[in-house]
C-alpha cells in the first residue's frame, strides 16, 4: 500500500530500462544513487538502497530469463513527497516470487550454512515495504524505503 | 575492488581488501584466494578498513573460502570491518561464523 502524499507532485519520477544483463549493474546503480541524492538520505542509508538494489536486481539477471537471451530490465524510481523513495523494478521474465524463499537459517554453524538465500533476506531486513505482482505477463517487485530504517 | 597482499608470517597471509565486494567484482576474491591456496597458504588475515561495500555476492564468496580453508585446518580471519559493513555481516549472522578482529595486531595475536 503506498502510502498517500500530499497535494505537491512527485519530487523525481523516473525510469531506466536496459537489457537484465550483469553488465548493467553499475548504470542501475548509479541511476539510483543519483536520484537518492536529491533526499536526505544519510550516507549510510544510502548505501542500504546500494545494496537492496543490487540485491533485487541481480536476483532478475540471474534468474529471469535464459542466459543466452537476455530480456528486459525495468527500473521506475519515484520520490514522493512523504519523503519516502519508491522503486519499482520490471522484468517479463519467468513468474518468480523472491519474496517466498524461506529465509536462510542463521545459527548453523559454519560448514552447514548455505551458500545462497541471504540476498533476499537482506532487502526484507533493509527496506520499508517490499511487495511482488505478477502483473501483463511481468514480474513487479515495489520497494519501499524511507530515509532512517526502523530496526 | 583490489586485494592486496601485504605480508606472509608464520604461516599466515595479510591481505588488504579495497573498494567493494559485489556481484561484479567478487570474483577477484575468490580468484586471489583460490591462487592462494594452490600455493599450499592456508591461513588468511584481511584487512577490510577499505572495503566500503558488500553485498550477498561478497559474503558467499568469503564463506566459500571459509569452507575451504576450514576443511585444511587453516583459518580466514577478517580485521577492521567498516561500520556499514560490519552491519551487513551481523544482520546476516556472519559475524558468528567468520572471526572478526578490531584490527590487524588483535588477529595476529590469535
């Protein structure tokens, strides 16, 4: 649920779509980070939405669509007025809910702990509101972060 | 991201790790390390002050090495974790599971 702003437009709508390619990271990225610049983000918060993004998007890349064919990768960012950043990344790859992975078991000593599924658990530790649709044949992943984390 | 080493003592390897550890450049980790142990060096200290970021990418390629090295009776030790990035290990629980030092002379005195 997103949460209403008020009668002022978005500070910075925006969007970027590129091939789901590793190669992209950096420019998704950058993109990100551009835009959070403009909130009052502390440097530390900032990098959080690094590293959620990264998160969200290399789960895409890698699992998206086939390697050898590469689909699309969406990114829509908006700032609203509450403050708040919103992100929305697209994909038309295979329906995949990252939000369902069960998280990984953190007390397992060293050689029984698995290798993957920290990924996902970091964005749900480090955003403010995470959601998944499948929406027109595209997997839609909203993020939600506002500029302190409550721990 | 860069990883360095800095001295061999003992048995024991110091390395500098510099920049950030993600999906792109975690790789080089793994590929210094693996180079490592083929030349028998099995116990490992890394400086983290300059690493400034790390996502899931970095953490799987340090436990992967921690298996190994653990499977050789060596040891990965890590010193002087950035605050941002002590945060990543401790909600992921690493901190329990890789010894983590304040700094270089606290992990050389273990």
């Amino acid at each position: 649920m997103l949460p209403l702003s008020n009668n002022r437009e978005p500070i910075a709508p925006n969007r970027l779509e590129l091939p789901a390619k590793l190669e992209n990271l950096p420019h998704f990225m950058a993109f990100v980070c551009e835009q959070a610049r403009q909130f009052d983000f502390t440097d530390k918060r900032t990098l959080e939405i690094e590293l959620v993004l990264e998160e969200a998007l290399v789960n895409v890349i890698e699992y998206a669509y086939p390697t050898a064919q590469p689909g699309r990768l969406i990114l829509h960012l908006e700032g609203k007025a509450d403050g708040k950043l919103h992100l929305e990344i697209r994909d038309r790859g295979i329906s995949f809910n990252p939000l369902e992975r069960a998280a990984p078991d953190l007390e397992t000593e060293l050689m029984e702990r698995p290798v993957g599924g920290l990924g996902i658990f970091l964005m749900k530790e480090l955003t403010d509101g995470l959601s998944w649709h499948r929406e027109n044949d595209e997997n839609c992943l909203s993020i939600i972060f506002e500029p302190r984390h409550a721990d | 991201m860069e990883i360095k080493e800095l001295k061999r003592e003992n048995d024991l390897l110091t390395a500098t790790l510099n920049g950030r550890m993600d999906a792109i450049t975690a790789a080089e980790f793994t590929n210094q390390l693996e180079s490592w142990l083929a030349e028998s060096q099995k116990s490992f200290t890394i400086d983290c002050s300059q690493l400034d970021y790390i996502s899931s990418a970095g953490l799987r390629a340090i436990l992967i090495i921690a298996k190994k090295v653990r499977l050789l009776d060596g040891k990965l030790q890590l010193a002087a974790l950035q605050e941002s990035v002590q945060t990543v290990f401790e909600i992921s629980g690493f901190d329990k599971i890789i010894p983590i030092f304040a700094n270089l002379d606290d992990a050389a005195a273990q």
